[in-house]
C-alpha cells in the first residue's frame, strides 16, 4: 500500500517522506528550469522555490534556477514608469513582476521544461515556445486571481489604508493561466479556487509544500509570566495585521502580549502599527528570526485574508505551536484535530478576539 502525505499525521517521519515523494513525482522528467522573482529560500515565494529546486535535486535531476531579488532586474521597468512607481506600491508590484519576466526571458537558454510563478511568466512562456522546450507550466503561488481581488478589495473595505496590488496584476495571471499547460497548486485551497473559476482538473498537478525542518517541536510549552500571541510575515493590511491588532487592543488582559515579527512595506502600514504601538505597550514589532518566538509562543495567529499555503503558521505548527488562521488561508488542511489549531471566518474581527481569548483562558489549547 502507497502511503500519501494525507495518510499520516502532519510533520511525522512519514507524512514529510510522502510529501517529497509526492513533490517529485509532480515534477517532469528531464531538464527543468525554474524561475522566480524571490531570491531562493527569501520569504514564503522564495521558500517555494528552493522547494522546487530541492525536489529536482532529489529526482537526480540538474535543475536551473533564474532568481530575482537584485537591483539590475527592475531597472529597465522603472526608468518606463517612475512616477506611478514613487506614487502606487500596487504599480511597483506590477512593475516587479514586468522586470522580472524580462530579465529572465533574456536569461533563458535552451530546455526541456519550464517552470514560472503566476503573474510573472507571460514573456517566458513566449520565449521558451521560440526556443523549442518541450512544455511550460506554472506555479500558482496563490488561489485563483479573481478570488484574491475580491478578498483584497474586503480587507480594503475594511482597513483603507493601503492600495491592494492584485487588482493591477490580473491580466498577467490570466494570460499565464491560460498559456501554461499545467498549473501546479500547493493546497487544496487553491485547487478548489481554480475548478470555481470552471478550470479543467486535469491540468492541475499538486505540488505539496514542507515547513523548513529546522522548525521541529519544542521538548516543553513555554512558562513565562504572559500570554504570547506570535504573528510571523510581511505588515499588510491583506495579512491580517490590523484586524490582529484589533482583537488584541480589544482584550483587557495585562499579561498579554503581541509580538509581529516581520516589517511594513507601505507608510499607511507603518504609520497604523506605530499608533498601536504608542498607544498599546503590550504589542511589539520584532523583526528577526521567528524561531526564538516560536519557541515562547503560546498561540499563532495568522488572520490573512488570502494565502495560497501560508509557510508562517505551518512553520509553527511544526514547532509545536497551536494556530488561529483564517478560512481563506491554505495549509488549514494540516490542522489535525482541535488541539493543534481552529479555523476562523476570514474577516471576523469577534471571531478573532474571543478565539484568542478563549485561547488565553486556556478554553482551546490549554495554558
């Protein structure tokens, strides 16, 4: 009998030895490039491809990557457009995703397959097409774009205090969604997100994701005098950070604290968390490893509003760390049974606070 990543219990021996079986069975044969606009291992997305890279490597195969991350990649997009660029970060993303295709579209040599992320591969698939490889697919880093707008437009509804990025970037997913003759998608989330847009199940390949394995359960839950409540990634309004900071402010509680690990990319951002900062001394902002969080951690908790897989909370599920995410957040299926997490309605600010006070109070995951 096979065993499947889904047989066994997340983050056993044998649930992550299915995963990587499953991650390489997933993968084409033969000489495989990827290309993403992160550095390898940088943030989630850059997490995602040394994933991929990893489990070429694992198939025997001699995997080629194409990373961004360098000043060089954005300079011939930002000399076009400059001044939306300084006005908007939502035309920055779009431009980072524009510069990116190009650079490495000039930088593709010759293959057998190619491999992109969505929203940044139009000008790859051409050039690969030119150059005779033999398939092009794409790596769907989030649930179906249509749905990402519609969630970011409700978290902007809710907090106007940054410009959502998703709204510039759907006619470049939509043109990779359809140019790609596979789409590889990490959680059943995604999947479900693509068959509601009607897309064809037999062109979606599942490529299951792992948590970095440095992130291994702690031996003892943490006895400091507060009560921890950890969110770990990027400061933005579509994570949930605000209506986390919300929930906390909401609570009366001294020996609770809230530490955000991680920075703001926008000033509305900074300037919201530096009033909450000011005006509440139980929230801190972090920057750094999450490991030595993780390890005092008494809850994570990851509201976003829309997140394909979402590394942060599994990370600390692997650590031992019980979770509250969101509905609309994707490795919710490794939640395995009550004790290690709940999920909550994506949005719901009284969710939110009274599931963190239940936590608090020892009522969901003990104390």
């Amino acid at each position: 009998m096979t065993v499947t990543a889904e047989a066994e219990p997340p983050f056993e021996e044998l649930w992550l030895e299915a995963r990587r079986a499953a991650q390489e069975d997933a993968l084409p044969p033969g000489e495989v490039l990827v290309s993403c606009s992160a550095p390898t291992g940088s943030g989630g997305l850059g997490r995602h491809f040394a994933e991929i890279l990893l489990a070429l490597e694992r198939a025997g195969a001699a995997p080629r990557g194409i990373a961004g991350g360098g000043e060089d990649v954005r300079r011939p997009v930002v000399g076009t457009v400059r001044r939306a660029l300084r006005r908007s970060p939502a035309w920055r993303a779009w431009a980072d995703c524009v510069a990116f295709d190009r650079y490495a579209a000039a930088r593709l040599a010759g293959g057998e397959h190619l491999i992109a992320f969505n929203g940044e591969a139009n000008r790859q698939f051409a050039t690969a097409r030119r150059r005779g490889y033999r398939s092009v697919s794409l790596m769907a880093a989030n649930s179906h774009m249509r749905r990402v707008i519609a969630l970011h437009r409700q978290a902007r509804l809710r907090y106007p205090i940054e410009q959502p990025y998703s709204e510039h970037l759907l006619a470049r997913n939509l043109r990779d969604y359809e140019r790609a003759e596979r789409i590889y998608y990490a959680s059943d989330y995604i999947l479900e997100s693509f068959l509601a847009e009607g897309w064809d199940a037999g062109r979606m390949t599942r490529f299951p994701l792992i948590p970095d394995p440095r992130f291994t359960p702690r031996t003892e839950r943490p006895a400091g005098p507060c009560f921890e409540v950890l969110y770990v990634g990027a400061l933005t309004v579509a994570k949930g950070v605000p209506l986390l900071i919300d929930a906390v402010r909401r609570l009366p509680f001294e020996d609770l604290r809230l530490t955000l690990v991680g920075g703001w990319g926008t000033p509305g951002m900074r300037r919201f968390v530096q009033r909450a900062l000011a005006a509440d001394p139980r929230i801190a902002v972090s920057p750094g490893d999450p490991l030595p969080h993780l390890r005092r951690a008494s809850v994570f908790v990851h509201a976003s509003w829309e997140d394909g897989f979402a590394y942060a909370p599994a990370e600390a599920l692997a650590a031992g760390v019980p979770v509250l995410v969101s509905e609309d957040t994707g490795m919710k299926e490794l939640i395995a049974g009550p004790d290690r997490g709940r999920v909550l309605a994506t949005g719901d600010l009284d969710a939110l606070t009274e599931a963190i006070e239940a936590a608090y109070r020892g009522e969901l995951f003990g104390r």
